[in-house]
C-alpha cells in the first residue's frame, strides 16, 4: 500500500475513533439555551395569561412579555461533542451540571422547586402591582407547612392562621419563631389562630378572616441537624411548623401559564396586571420584555440565565429590555444588536421608563453599563 494511502487510510481512522469518543465519552456539564418569551398581556395556549375579576379592566396592546431559559434535565449527560457544540455557540451556554442541580438534585426536585417558587412570585406580583396602585391588600401571617410527627401535627394546619404567640401579635413569619423559641423544650406555647377552612372562606370573599381560636402545643427539643442548641449551648425549643404569609386580595386575580417554574417572571407580571388595571397603554404598543423576581414591596432582584433570555427577547421581536440592576453588567457584555437594555431595581423604575418609551423619550432611560 502506498505511503500516501497508508497515512490517510490511518488519519481517517483516528478521525473516526476520535469522534466514537466524543460521542461516546459523557461529561459532567448542562446546556442553557434561550426559551420561549410570553406577552403577559396576551394569550397562551387560548387563555390569557392575567384573567381579573371583580374589577373594572381595560384593554392593553403592545407586549410586556416574561422570558424563560431551556436547560438539558438533571438526568442528562451531555457528550464531549454536544459541550464542544455548545461552548462554540453564541445562543447557549455550557456551565457545569451541578451549578443548574446542585447537591445530586433529581430532575423530580427540581422541578418541584421551581413550581413553588413560580406560584410564590405570582403572589408577589400582585401584592406588588396592587400597592403600586394603592390598592389595599390584606396580609397575614399563616402555617406554611407542619412538620411530619412533631408536636404540631393534628393541632395547626398548614393554611392557619397565625395572629398571636402567647398573647403576642405577630406581623411577620419571623415573630413566630421568635416567640416560640423563648421556650425550654417541653413548656407549653399558646397559638392564637384562624383555622384554615375560615381563612380560605374569608379571602374567597375578600374579606378579613375571623373566629379566633387558641391552641396550646407543647414545645420539642429542636433536631441537632436543624441546629437544637442555641449559643451557649441552650436546647432549642420548637413546634414543628414553617410560617409563611398569606393575602388577601380585594378582587380575583388568576395567572394561567402552564410548564413554566421559577421566580424570574414576577416583574413583568405585575406590570401586565399595573397595564390591565388602568386605562391607557403602559407600552404604548411597544414591544417590552424583561425579567426580574420581585417582593411584596416591589424590589426587583437579579435571575439566572441573563444572556439566553436577552437572545430570547430579541428574537422573539423585543426593542426594549428590562433588566434587573444586579444583573445589568452581565447582560451589557453581551448585549443583541438592536435591543435596548432598561435598568430597574423596582417596579416604579419599571413604571416610569414604560412611560418614557411610551412617550418616545428614551434617551433619559437608566442603562446598563459593564462597569
């Protein structure tokens, strides 16, 4: 055999058991890949997204769509080919598998998680839209969750009502504990609740729930992996409940949007609900996307995944992005050509940029820098 023909003959054979490898070969590492972006104040899957009942509302055009990431399951191992792929090109991102499912996280948890946060920003969305409007909204302080075989269980219900700890008021999650851990395990604690089925009746009508009711638990040794000592070395006393807050809102406000998780979208949903509550266009029929978890008080805080939903949005039509303060240099590194990015830290920075681009002045806009 000729040389020639022995050396290619030998380079092709190499070439092919290099790529069986890459193949072949798995690697510990996880795709993000830009998702889908929804108008807020559209439809999806032939509902609209915001359906709000009980109060007069008006028709909104323009887009003030939220933006998802698409990311490779926890049960997916990529190959060396598909990394190689995938830290080449610009719409996707390679990061290592255990920054997307940290601590072995199934895929089952995961999603789990992300479900409860997508429902806990919701609320915050519109807790946060309501008090931009100065509309009242009522909260309280409620059982989130009772702890399997501790002392509380059969005595509070999650959905409970929290007014009181021996005698105390309680305002925030926080007090509960607090009250509670004044205790040596084994004394009594007094709760001062609103049962669950009341409380749930009471925000069906829009109104403050009532029938108070005491109930008394006595008190366990906290679990040394839940931290049982205090400092000093004072046994922890607790009851075995997690307390969250509830609200109750004047008017029905449902968001309808299937296979979505996570906390990213709470800002450009409150705005969807701030755009259907009032008369006029928020956009002026511009085409807004954005993204940003926010709080009860209508603090936008950062989200993953910055660069592939800022790829999204420009894909998708968008012209203007908001984008949350902490993740404004990111997103400014690499930011599409012909989107402009909106710095926000809260929903009123959000309100009043919408209205400069709007008002087509958006030469005073706040941007983002990478500095």
């Amino acid at each position: 055999m000729p040389r020639r023909t022995a050396t290619m003959l030998a380079s092709t054979l190499v070439l092919i058991a290099l790529l069986c490898a890459g193949v072949l070969i798995k690697v510990p590492y996880s795709e993000m890949s830009p998702g889908p972006t929804v108008n807020t104040l559209g439809d999806a899957r032939g509902e609209p997204v915001l359906q709000i009942s009980g109060r007069k509302t008006y028709p909104a055009s323009g887009h003030l769509n939220m933006t998802t990431v698409r990311v490779t399951g926890a049960d997916y191992r990529m190959n060396i080919v598909e990394a190689v792929y995938g830290w080449l090109a610009h719409d996707s991102v390679v990061v290592p598998h255990d920054t997307l499912y940290p601590d072995g996280k199934t895929e089952e948890q995961s999603t789990q998680e992300n479900a409860e946060e997508f429902s806990q920003s919701q609320e915050s969305a519109k807790v946060a839209a309501l008090k931009e409007l100065d509309i009242p909204v009522s909260t309280q302080v409620v059982v989130s969750t009772v702890v399997k075989d501790s002392p509380a269980e059969d005595k509070l219900h999650a959905g409970d009502v929290i007014k009181a700890v021996d005698g105390t008021a309680v305002k925030e999650p926080g007090d509960v504990a607090k009250l509670v851990t004044e205790h040596k395990p084994g004394e009594n604690v007094t709760f001062t609740i609103v049962p669950a089925d009341e409380a749930a009746a009471a925000e069906k009508a829009g109104r403050a729930p009532e029938g108070d009711e005491k109930v008394t638990i006595t008190t366990a040794k906290a679990p040394a992996a839940e931290g049982g000592a205090e400092e000093g070395g004072k046994d922890r006393a607790i009851v075995g409940i997690k307390a969250g807050t509830d609200h109750t809102f004047p008017f029905e406000i449902d968001i309808k949007l299937a296979d979505v998780g996570g906390p990213s979208a709470g800002l450009m949903f409150s705005l969807g609900i701030i755009d259907k509550l009032t008369p006029g266009d928020l956009t002026g029929g511009k085409f807004v996307a954005g993204t940003g978890t926010i709080d009860d008080a209508g603090t936008v805080g950062p989200i993953g995944g910055i660069n592939m939903k800022l790829v999204g949005a420009r894909d998708a039509g968008a012209r203007y992005f908001l984008t949350p303060d902490d993740n404004c240099a990111s997103a400014a590194a690499d930011t599409p050509d012909g989107l402009t990015l909106v710095r926000v830290k809260t929903i009123a920075d959000a309100t009043k940029s919408l209205e400069q681009i709007k008002a087509g002045k958006t030469a005073g806009l706040p941007s983002c820098s990478t500095g």
